[in-house]
C-alpha cells in the first residue's frame, strides 16, 4: 500500500500555549527579560535603543513597532546601507530560550500517560502530537516508557517555522527513558543520520533554531542562509511530494511574502495533492481573508481554532487522522 504523505507547516500560534510570544507579544516579553534581569540580559540594551530610535518614522508613515517583522526589517536595511546596528539574531534567540518552559524530568507517581512528561498536561499534549508524527504509541508499564512503530501507511514530515523545540523535546526525552527506541525518531537536515532521510519524520526549520545558533532573523532579506539551506531544500523536496497539507498556527501574514513564493514554487510540482488544511485562531477573520486570496484549490479548507483543542485531540486519540478528520469534518 503506497503511503500517504502529509506535511504540517507550523507556525508561531503552534508554540503559543507554552508561552513562547508570537510576533506581536514578542517586543514585551523581550522588555519584561530584560528590565527583570539587566545585567544578565544587557545586550538588549542595543537592540531596544535601535528600536526606539524608530519611533520618529511614524511622524512620517505609518509603522508598527510591535511587530518584530516590521521593526527589524527597517534596522535591516539600515544595516544593508552602511548603517551600524546590533546582533538581533541573539536578541531573539535569548528571548524564545527565555520564554520556553524547561521539560520537567519523569515522574514515575503520576498517571503513565503523564509520567515521562513529568506530571505536566501541556507537555503530554506536545509529546502526544510528537509521537504521533513519529509513529510511535506509548505502553502502560511500570518503571518503563516503551513504545512501537505503527500506522506505517502514512509519512508525516514537518515544516516548522519557529525558532524553538517544541517538538524535539518530548521526542528526545523518549529516547532518554526507553532502550526500546532507535536512537532518533526525526530527522534534522544538518544534525540527522542520513540513513534516517527516508525512515524517519523530518523537522525542517526555515527560520533557524534558537538553541543551535542559527536563528534566521524576521525581516524583508529572507533569502536562503547557509545555515538552514539544507533545511528549506529538504522543505521543497517534501512539500512537492505531499498528498495532504496542514497548516497549525500560522496565519500567511503579507509580510511574509518569500515563504508565500516558497510554497508556490514547491506546490507548483505536486502531483497527486488531495487536502490543503489550515487552522488557527482567528477571530476577525483576517487570515481566512488571506487564505482565500492564496488558495485557487478547491479542496482547501479554513478552521479558527485554538491549537489547543488540536493538541487535546491528538492526546486523547493518539491518533492524528483521527483528530484531524475530527476537527475538518
């Protein structure tokens, strides 16, 4: 039976219920690190100068200086003209490793089903939805965390544009707790065993990652880094062989019109696509708005939903065909 191949694309609104900061809350949370702690943050200081230094743009245009896309793509082409400005790729590195909470360790008190993630609903949530990508189930045993390969007639890869670890956390702490499992359950394009390309669930991160270094700042110069070339290239190669696409989280703000080509161009080599599927939270209807002016495929669908309830769902069913045929019913 050929499998099916599906892709989920990952947006900032994925992360959001561990407290990592979208874009608009990303500029407090930054000012909230660093007045909280200035020694240990100082080198804010730089970065939040340069931004104040842009609040006279507005008695000319119109500018929001809460969202980070907006702002650091002005200092960007600043730094493009000659102009000295500072290091914002640890700036945002530092706040996203800031602001996601610490995996707690085991906890072999509590109910199984939340022991390896210490207790912590949120954190079983995420492992849920991580061991359902790998295909993987976790068994009721004492003392122990074992697991098994299933549903081997689907692929799941994942693009992801977030800077943090979401995913790989509860994915790498399953590793640690069992000595059932493969010593990987993904592949990263950089990182990962090459034998694992075709066996394993890639994480593709276009953006960078804040724990590696290689965070790739939000601004108008998306063009393709040599840090994270291999991941968009790996992207590409999947995204144009996907029979079903999901978006969680993301909402194709009009800033960001190099991943809007991105998914055109990988999208314009697919053969046999039968779903295209976003949700996100969307009370105003903007992004559906957005949705609708992008999609010509009459097969794609819209959700306003809470990511939660998604994440609720794949940890009850352990199942992600479930959840999302649930969900886009």
């Amino acid at each position: 039976m050929a499998k099916n191949k599906i892709v989920y694309v990952l947006g900032a609104g994925f992360s959001a219920p561990l407290g990592i900061p979208v874009v608009r809350d990303f500029l407090t949370r930054a000012k909230d690190l660093y007045f909280g702690d200035r020694e240990k943050y100082a080198h804010f200081s730089g970065v939040l100068e340069a931004i104040r230094a842009l609040d006279s743009v507005k008695n000319y245009l119109h500018a929001d200086l809460f969202d980070i896309e907006e702002v650091f793509s002005i200092i960007e082409m600043k730094r493009q003209l000659g102009s000295e400005e500072p290091d914002f790729a640890r700036f945002i590195a530092d706040v996203i490793i800031a602001s996601t909470p610490s995996l707690p360790p085991p906890k072999p008190s509590a109910p199984w089903k939340l022991a390896p993630w210490g207790g912590v609903e949120i954190w079983r949530m995420y492992g849920s939805f991580g061991m359902a990508l790998a295909r993987i189930k976790l068994l009721g045993s004492p003392g122990a965390f074992p697991c098994e390969l299933e549903h081997k007639d689907r692929r799941y890869d994942v693009i992801s544009l977030n800077y943090d670890r979401a995913l790989e956390s509860p994915l790498d702490r399953l590793i640690q707790a069992s000595q059932s499992l493969p010593p990987t359950l993904y592949y990263r394009p950089g990182g990962g065993r090459l034998e694992d390309v075709n066996t394993r669930t890639s994480i593709m991160k276009l953006h960078g990652d804040a724990v590696d270094g290689t965070v790739v700042p939000p601004t108008w110069d998306k063009s393709v880094k040599d840090n994270v070339r291999e991941d968009w290239q790996r992207a590409y190669e999947i995204l144009s062989l996907a029979n079903h696409v999901r978006v969680l989280g993301y909402s194709f703000p009009q800033t960001d019109t190099y991943f809007r080509y991105f998914l055109k161009a990988a999208l314009s080599r697919t053969e046999h696509l039968k779903t295209l599927d976003v949700l996100t939270l969307d009370p105003e209807g903007e992004t559906k708005r957005r949705c609708e002016s992008l999609f010509a495929f009459k097969f794609a669908r819209f959700q306003s939903q809470r990511i939660e309830h998604y994440l609720s769902l794949a940890a009850e069913y352990e199942d992600l065909e479930r959840t999302h045929n649930q969900i886009f019913a």
